[in-house]
C-alpha cells in the first residue's frame, strides 16, 4: 500500500514539464539536483535555531530591554481558589453572568469578588513585556539575517534581474551550494517557529499564525522539491524585506518611543504594500504564469504552484487592507490604532471607572425620568433655588 502510495505521489507528470522524466534528472559528480530526502535536514537544524534563541533571548535580549527601560507591570496574584482555577483550566476563563452567579454561591463570595478573580488570573497567564520584547528582538535579527543572506546570495544571480532567466533550462537546472543553504535557513527558521508555538506570545491570531506556518512550510518544501529554487528565492525575499520593519516597530512600542513606532510602522506599511502589491505580482506571479510557458508546456505542477502563488497573494490584499485601514485611522485622527492581533491586559482600574461611568449614566436617566414624570413637586419639597442651579448646569453644558 505505502509503496503504491509513494509511486503513485513521485510520478514525473506531476512534478515535470511534458518530455522529462525522472531519468533526465540524475546526478552526477559535477551536477547536483534538489532532493526530497535534503529536507530532513531542517529539523536538526530548526533544533539548533530554538537553542540559539533561548541564548539570545536570555543573554541579549532580556539584559538589553532593561537597559532600554521596558518594565514588565506589577500583577496582584490571585488568591488560591480551587473551585475557581478548576473552572478556569477546564470550562473556560472568561465565564458568562450566569456562571459567575454560580460560582459565587458555590464559593459563597460576592460576584464582583469572583469577577476581579477571574481577571487577575486572566492577567497572569499574560506574556510580559520583556518576554514580547526578546521575542522581537529574535524575529528582527533573524530577518536581518535572512534578508541580506538573500540578497548576498542572489544579487549576482542572472534571474534576480532577468525573471526569463528563472525558466532557462528548467528543470534541469542545477542545485548551487548558497541557494541550499539559503532554502534550508528559511525552512529551519520556520520549522523552529512551529516547534516554539506553545511557548511563544499568544495572539488573537493565533489558529491563523499556525495555519500561515504550515502553509510556509509546504511551499518552501514544494518549490525544493519540483525544483523552483529560483522562484522561491525570490518570494522569500521579497517577504523577508517588510518583516525588517514590523519589528523594530514592536520593539519600539513596548519602549513607548511612540513617534518612532509611529514613523517605522509608515515605513513598514509603503515596504508592504510595494513589495507585496507591485513587485511580487509582477516578478513572481507574471513570471511564473507567462514567461514559464515560453520554456515549457503547462502541467500539474504549472498550474498547482500558481494557485498557491495567488492564494499568497490573496492574503497579501486581505492583510493590505488592514494596514491602509490602520495608516488611514492616523492620517485622520494623529493615533496609531492598536493592533487587532494583541491581547490588552485588563485593569482593576478600568472596571472601576466603567462602573463609576455606568451608575452616572443609570443616575442620569433616572433624574430624566423622574423630571419628565412630574415628581419633583412644587409644594416646597424641592427648593425654587436647586431647580434654578440644576437647570443652569444643564445649560452651560449645553
């Protein structure tokens, strides 16, 4: 069965243009072809990554962020509670009005008690703000590296300049050294991002940031393997130039340096929106639906590539439209709008003063009520003076 399976997944008219076959494809001593088994080969090396960041991390990034003054907040621990924590890892942490009436009998406190239970419990599952800042500071160095990685092992290379020459001789085009190393850098990178996941900041996004690795991985192990190693570096470039600026971005928001975060993210939205909108329709999506068939005729891989190609473009519009939505909101009101995908820490305070703002409001509809009702009588109960005071407060508010 496993080995009908592997025969039937390997035939040549899925992965080669019509006229090659697999024969046409051996190595010799002086060529060499990109190999199936060679991506084993970023597992290991995605282990290595996790341990250079755990060193980063705790060597470079921790000391670095208190030198720069990031403070992680104070939390008040929650008092220990067993009905309550059993609730909060089993049913859910943010229980509804009913449950919370519940829980209060059961533990016999009031429910306000039972709710600021649950919100300083929230609070402290949180990450901590050197902990965002580390895992920044790791993502901005490694795309550092992997950008210029790119462009040193790319800017001598004829297709960088002349994307026909990304078809010339295809598939026999032969596996040089840098652009292995390059793909396995860029693969183990992701690999390492998937093995640390239950570890890392957990966003909102965060079914989406598992989907979106997966997805990363496939294509990068796809393009390996049907031998779009020209095309595939330039995606990966092109991707890793904006990622240079989304970072420095948060790290110099959780500094509170708001006007340089103001300013990089400005920067990092026209690199996005450039690069993603302009330059990868035409150097990868033009080059890889026309000039390919220049080459050679249409087949599986032709078409199969292509639509994970403008799928990946799909979510460059969806993920566009987010940041223009964002860079129009400052435009208009002088603010970054916060990001959708962070997590805001609640605050004893902020319950307060909506509490406060709702009794005010509750107190102000029932002075309106009772005024339009007749009850404030004329027989001397309510003083002519107080009347005359309330109604020229009103007016000046007004």
């Amino acid at each position: 069965m496993a080995r009908s399976l592997y025969e039937w997944l390997w035939q040549h008219e899925f992965w080669l243009p019509p006229g090659i076959t697999w024969e046409d494809m051996q190595e010799s001593e002086d060529t060499h072809y990109p190999q199936p088994r060679d991506l084993l080969l970023s597992i290991p090396f995605a282990l290595i990554l996790v341990v250079i960041r755990c060193a980063f991390e705790r060597a470079i990034a921790l000391p670095l962020s208190t030198r720069l003054g990031v403070r992680d907040k104070q939390r008040p621990k929650v008092q220990p509670n067993p009905i309550l924590e059993t609730f909060y890892n089993t049913c859910r942490k943010n229980p509804e009005e009913g449950e919370l009436l519940s829980l209060a009998k059961q533990c016999d406190l009031p429910v306000r008690k039972v709710e600021k239970w649950f919100r300083r419990r929230r609070n402290m599952d949180r990450p901590s703000l050197s902990k965002k800042f580390s895992e920044a500071c790791w993502r901005f160095t490694f795309y550092i590296i992997s950008f210029f990685t790119g462009l040193a092992v790319l800017y001598n290379k004829p297709w960088l300049w002349d994307h026909r020459e990304c078809w010339t001789g295809y598939p026999q085009q032969p596996l040089q050294p840098s652009l292995f190393w390059y793909y396995m850098l860029e693969l183990s990178f992701y690999w390492s991002l998937v093995f640390t996941l239950p570890f890392d900041v957990k966003r909102k996004d965060f079914k989406e940031q598992v989907v979106h690795h997966a997805a990363t991985i496939f294509l990068i192990s796809f393009s390996y393997c049907a031998n779009y190693i020209r095309i595939g570096t330039l995606v990966m470039v092109i991707h890793d130039a904006s990622d240079c600026f989304l970072e420095p971005t948060k790290i110099f928001n959780y500094m509170k340096w708001k006007k340089t975060c103001d300013s990089l993210f400005l920067i990092f939205s026209a690199v996005f929106l450039i690069s993603r909108l302009v330059i990868y329709p035409y150097t990868v999506l033009y080059n890889t639906y026309y000039y390919s068939m220049e080459i050679f005729q249409p087949f599986f891989g032709y078409y199969f590539v292509n639509i994970l190609l403008i799928i990946l473009q799909l979510l460059h519009v969806f993920w566009s439209c987010l940041i223009i939505h964002m860079v129009c909101k400052f435009i208009i009101q002088g603010t970054m709008e916060k990001d959708m995908r962070s997590d805001t820490e609640e605050s004893d305070k902020d319950e307060e003063r909506n509490k406060i703002r709702e009794k005010e409001k509750n107190g102000t509809m029932y002075f309106s009520n009772v005024t339009s009702n007749g009850y404030i009588q004329r027989n001397g109960s309510e003083p002519l003076d107080n009347r005359a005071h309330l109604a020229n407060s009103h007016a000046k508010e007004r």
